[in-house]
C-alpha cells in the first residue's frame, strides 16, 4: 500500500512539472517585422505620404510602434501615419508582446524626402 501511494503521489509531481514545462510551448517566440508599401527608393518615402505598413510579424498578441516623432500606435497595421518635415531620417520601432509577456522589437530607420 505505502508503495502504491508513493508511485501514485510521484506520477502527480511529474505530470504537474511536465504541465509547468510545456508551458514555452503555448506562448511561442514572437517575431517582430514589418515593411513598408509605398517607399519611393529604398527605405525613403516622400513628405506628406500617408504610410502604407505591411505587418508580418508572428505569434505577437499586442504591438507597439513608435514613430520617432512622439506619435505611437497599438494597432496591428496602424493608419494614418504621414511624416511632414523633410529631409530627415526617423526611427520606426514595432515592439511585440506575446499574452505571457514574451518580447520582440523591430526598427526600422527611412528617410523622409521632400516633394
């Protein structure tokens, strides 16, 4: 009896750290990427364009993107999004988040060229 209670209390403790351990497997890495549509050269847009993103990153939950300018989105593919002092370089970064707080970040640095 004493070591039929002991297999039986050993099976629960493995199968609840075998639980605990796959719990990696249900929040996958994150990737963070994006691009962007309507660039004029490589990486340069022009002055005043409304941006046109193209979100391809993975297993994310929640976005992040700041656009170097003080304006920042939560939007999977954000809208609206037009940049009018020129010439200039501006950072973009997309931060993603995973439910369970895993992280990924992606910049991205364009130019902004005057009409």
């Amino acid at each position: 009896m004493k070591t039929l209670l002991i297999s039986i209390l050993s099976a629960v403790v493995i199968s609840g750290c075998n639980k605990a351990g796959n719990s990696a497997n249900n929040d996958p890495t994150p990737v963070a990427d994006f691009k962007i549509n309507n660039t004029v050269a490589d990486e340069t847009i022009l002055e005043g364009s409304v941006v046109e993103f193209e979100n391809n990153s993975q297993h994310a939950d929640s976005y992040e993107w700041d656009f170097g300018d003080g304006t920042v989105s939560s939007e999977r593919i954000p809208a609206g999004i037009v940049f009018r002092q020129c010439p200039r370089s501006v950072v973009i970064r997309l931060l993603v988040r995973t439910r369970h707080g895993r992280t990924a970040i992606r910049t991205r640095t364009i130019l902004v060229r005057c009409r």
